[in-house]
C-alpha cells in the first residue's frame, strides 16, 4: 500500500505531531508528512517538523490576513500544491472556516482529548473533570462546519482518579492519543471508510 501525503496543523506543543512522525519513521503508519503549518510563530510543534525535516514547514500571521476566509484559503493552497491527501489537526486551536472545511471534505480529521460529543470546546479536560465524569478519553473525528461535532472515527477511553489534576488526567489522555491517532491514519489509508449517515463504518480488512 503507497504512503499518503498528509498536512498537519499545529498551534501548540506537537507531541501528537511527533508521535505521528514517529510511528510513521518505524513503518507503523503509512503516511509521509509534507507539510506542518502553524498559526503561533513559537510553537515547539515548528521545531519538531524541522527536526524530522517535514518538507514543508511554515508559520502563517492571521494578522496578515483580512479575516479567517483569507487565511484559511491560504493554508489550503500550500497543502493542495504539496499533493497532501489528507489534513490532520493536531492541536491547532483555530476554528476553521466553511470554505476550508468544505475543500478537504471527509479529508480533515481532528483529535480532541474529550469522549464526543461530551466536553467539546477549548478545555475538554478541564471540563471533564469539573463536571465530575468519572470516564474520560481521546476522539478523533472527521471536522465539519460545527465545532467538534463531525462523525467519529475513533475513541478510547481512560478512567478518572479522584486524585486527578487537570495536568495528570491530559497526560493519561494524551498517552493514548499517541496511539490512536497514528492507529487511525493507517486505518483510513489502509482500510477506507464509508459513511451511513453520522456512523463511520470501515472497510473489511482485506
Ligand atoms: C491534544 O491533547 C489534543 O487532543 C488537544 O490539544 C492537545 C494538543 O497537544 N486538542 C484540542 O483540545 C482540540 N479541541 P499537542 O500539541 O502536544 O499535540
């Protein structure tokens, strides 16, 4: 099976980024990583990319741009002209505009360190843990025009410990996240997927 190109989109620390680079370098995860984009001039998730040697590594202002439209199309154009098949959000804490959303339709998958369609938003964690839940997880999921809200292509969960932080129980959740997002990239260019209206149901395994 050929790798896919892939786009990652990272506005913070990159340690999905890395594991993804990472599974990828030991063959676990057929996917070759063209192009990082971040939106923070002084993400560490910059640093990883050009450790790795990612191709394409940039860091695009929204400043520079007029409105979200503007810097959204300019993403997309560097990620369709390096042939990227796919676009994974990687802690990129922007939301994305139609326009992009619908350019990389059932393309663009996200990670969120909350059980969907519990606690979507900024501060999953956090927001597990105030509520009281006493099951937390990781999802990754297609993105569609709403925030956190498209079809599910995978989750795991991990339990709660009343001795929970907000710190310790993101480490537990991340810890997974590092497994499942390269799990499910290979399984999306392996495996394929269709749609039964919100369900993702997967190809059988040839
Ligand atoms: C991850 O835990 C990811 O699930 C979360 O940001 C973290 C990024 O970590 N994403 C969201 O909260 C999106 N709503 P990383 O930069 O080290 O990969």
């Amino acid at each position: 099976m050929a790798r896919q190109a892939i786009a990652v989109m990272a506005s913070g620390r990159g340690t999905n980024l890395a594991a993804i680079l990472e599974a990828a370098t030991q063959g676990k995860c057929p996917v070759d990583v063209r192009v990082v984009i971040s939106n923070k001039a002084d993400a560490p998730a910059l640093r990883i990319a050009r450790d790795a040697g990612v191709e394409t590594i940039l860091f695009l202002n929204p400043k520079d741009y007029q409105n979200r439209t503007d810097y959204d199309l300019a993403c997309a154009d560097v990620i369709e002209k390096a042939g990227c098949q796919w676009v994974v959000l990687a802690g990129y804490m922007r939301i994305l505009s139609s326009a992009f959303v619908q350019r990389f339709k059932h393309r663009l998958i996200n990670i969120h360190p909350a059980l969907l369609p519990a606690f979507i938003g900024a501060d999953g964690v956090g927001d597990a843990l105030r509520y009281g839940a006493k099951v937390a997880g990781c999802t990754v999921h297609l993105v569609d025009e709403e925030v956190d809200s498209g079809p599910i292509l995978a989750q795991v969960s991990v339990p709660v410990l009343d001795s929970d932080t907000r710190e310790s129980l993101h480490a537990r959740i991340q810890k997974e996240e590092y497994k499942l997002y390269p799990e499910t990239l290979r399984r999306m260019v392996e495996q394929g997927f269709s749609l039964d209206g919100r369900r993702v149901i997967w190809n059988q395994s040839i």
